[in-house]
C-alpha cells in the first residue's frame, strides 16, 4: 500500500508540473485530461500527506521518550504516541478504501434510462414512478435532471424515458440501478384488486464528453422529421425530431421532446457518445463492462434486481438482501440509504478482491 501512496504521490506532484507547462496549457485536451486526473488523486494525495506527518509525529514523540528525562516532556510525547496512533490506525483504513480501483466513470454526470417492460400499461406507469422517484432524489441531493427523450402513454404512463443527472460522482451514485426493477402491486387500471406483477428496466451510463470518444461525421446517418406526441402546434409542423445512427456500431438515438432541432441534436449526440462507448469497452473486456442489452435483460419479469411491493409496502434489494418496509418515502425519493448499501457492498467487494 505504501509504495502505491508513493507512486501516488509522485504523479500528483508532476501533474502540477505539468499543468503549468506551455506545452500542456496549449493542448486544451491534454489539459483538461490532466485536470481531471489531478483532482482523482487529490483526495488520497492530501489523506497521504497527513498519514505522513501523524508517522512522522510518532517517530519524534518516541525519540522524546528515548532521550529526554523531564517527565512532563515524556508525558506529553506518550499522548503524543498514543493520539497519532489513533490518527494513523483510523487513516490506514481510509486510505485502503481510497485505493480500491474505481470506475474512471464515477465521477461523470449519467445518463438513465427507463423503459416499461413485462405488464403492459402498468409497466408503463411504474416507468413513470420510477422517474418520478429519481427526479425527486436527485432534486434531494442538489443535482440538476435534464429530460432528453420520452414516449408517454394516454394514460399518464412512459413506455420510456432518457434522462441526465449532472452532478458530482453522479455515475458513481447510481451505477447500481442497472437492471430490471419488478413491481407488484393492484393496478390503477385493475377493476377486479388482483395484484399484478409487471418489470420495468433500467441502464445507466455514463455521460462521455467529445474528447472522450471521436466520432467520424461520415459515420453517421442524420435524418429530421416532425415530432409526435404533446407540445403544442409547432411540434407537427416542424422538423425538430432527430434521429441519428452511428453505422459502424448500428447505434440508433432518436430525440423529440425538444422544439429546437440543434437542442435535440445536442441531445441525441450526448446520448450516442455515451452508448457508443458502453458497446465498444464492452467489446474490449466484458468483465470490466457490460453492453447495455446485458445491463438490462429482456424486461422479463424473472430477472430483478429489486422488487417494489406496494401491499406490504416492502422494497427490496436482492442482490445484497436489503429491505426497506416504507415504500411510500421510497417512491417519494427517499433511496440514499439504498444506494449507499450498494455503493458500500461494490466497495467491499472491490476491497476483497483486490487483498486476493
């Protein structure tokens, strides 16, 4: 661990170099790389610097001991030992933590994405409850949503909806909400109070900037046309839907909800770049990541990650066997200790793994 906090260290200490050189500073992808890799190593950078010095404390108070004889001055080199102690025992842990592999990803801004799956229209209206329900959560936390396409349905419902949240360690935060999330419960649009059970998925990517991914403008089919759906008169009548296709990876985005053409353009690229990305990683190392089919299933019931269940008002996460008996302030946005469980289960897997 030391000689990784060393190395760590080291190239915290020549980025700074190197983001005060000409050569650097002129080259705004470089820069803005360099930025970001500053600001990773930062935190373990500085935790490191004061493990340092609590060590360094610890050496000085024992040579007191060793070689002074006032006694007030080894009585205050003994809690000087016995308090820094303390500091490095509590700091060793957290820099182990720090250490664990993270996703380069964590710290973007996400992109999600709902879409109804086994159910019919009720998958449609708990589509729509579970964007309500991060809408809610992100609004909770300080984080700002920004819709980039939907499909309602007449009854209120959201066959699917695309949506960013930008925020810091946004990715990170809701990362684990890859998967297909079954719902039971007695549909509104139930006459008889049978509990149904339908599925609603969901992926989660990350948000790829520009210097993130090239994209060659000749690989791309652009087509516009009239929006469809709610919006007033000028979404009939007007070619402000953007549909684009990325044809080496056969990635199609289409985006409407906007009344400008550049706005859902804008949209649907920010969307490509971020599925275009998902696909081609997932080609070089499956095991690092997952193409967006297998982060979501088929929608078929059986495959959940959580269960939603409204008559016992019971929400249940099954891969770290989680229960939280309050669906209500769940739905109402209430998820943190949910996805605080999950980030703290990857990081003790993570931390497992890499002690092997």
């Amino acid at each position: 661990m030391l000689n990784k906090l060393h190395n760590i260290k080291e190239e915290y200490e020549g980025i700074n170099i190197e983001l005060s050189s000409p050569e650097v500073m002129a080259d705004s992808v470089a820069y803005q790389k360099k930025m970001i890799r500053h600001s990773e190593i930062a935190p373990i950078f500085h935790k490191y610097e004061k493990y340092l010095a609590a060590v360094k404390a610890v050496e000085e108070a024992k040579e007191i001991l060793a070689t002074d004889t006032d006694p007030e001055m080894k009585t205050m080199a003994e809690h000087e030992i016995i308090e820094n102690t303390e500091k490095i025992a509590k700091m060793d842990e957290e820099l182990k933590l720090m250490l664990i592999p993270t996703d380069a990803n964590d710290k973007k801004n996400v992109i999600i994405e709902i879409r109804a799956g086994t159910g019919g229209e009720e998958a449609s209206l708990f589509c729509a409850d579970l964007y309500k329900m991060y809408s809610r959560y992100a609004e909770k936390i300080g984080f700002k949503l920004d819709l980039m396409e939907s499909s309602p349905t007449n009854l209120g419902g959201l066959k699917e909806v695309i949506f960013m949240i930008n925020g810091n360690n946004a990715y990170a935060k809701f990362k684990y909400e890859s998967g297909a999330h079954r719902v039971q419960r007695v549909p509104a649009t139930e006459a008889s109070g049978r509990i149904h059970t339908s599925a609603v998925t969901v992926a989660v990517l990350p948000e790829q900037e520009e210097f993130d991914v090239q994209i060659n403008p000749s690989d791309l089919r652009i087509d516009t046309f009239c929006a469809s759906g709610p919006g007033g008169q000028g979404v009939n009548t007007t070619y402000s839907a953007v549909r684009i296709v990325h044809l080496p990876t056969g990635t199609e985005v289409q985006c409407q909800d906007e009344r400008s053409q550049i706005k859902n353009k804008a949209k649907a690229m920010t969307i490509l770049r971020a599925r275009i990305v998902q696909k081609l990683t997932a080609i070089e190392d499956a095991k690092l990541a997952k193409t967006r089919k297998d982060q979501v299933g088929s929608g078929d019931r059986s495959e959940k990650i959580r269960t939603y269940n409204f008559p016992q008002n019971r929400v249940t996460d099954h891969r770290i066997g989680m229960s939280i008996h309050n669906l209500t302030a769940f739905m109402e946005g209430d998820i943190g200790d949910m996805l605080d469980a999950l980030i703290k289960d990857g990081q003790q897997r993570r931390l497992s793994e890499a002690a092997k």
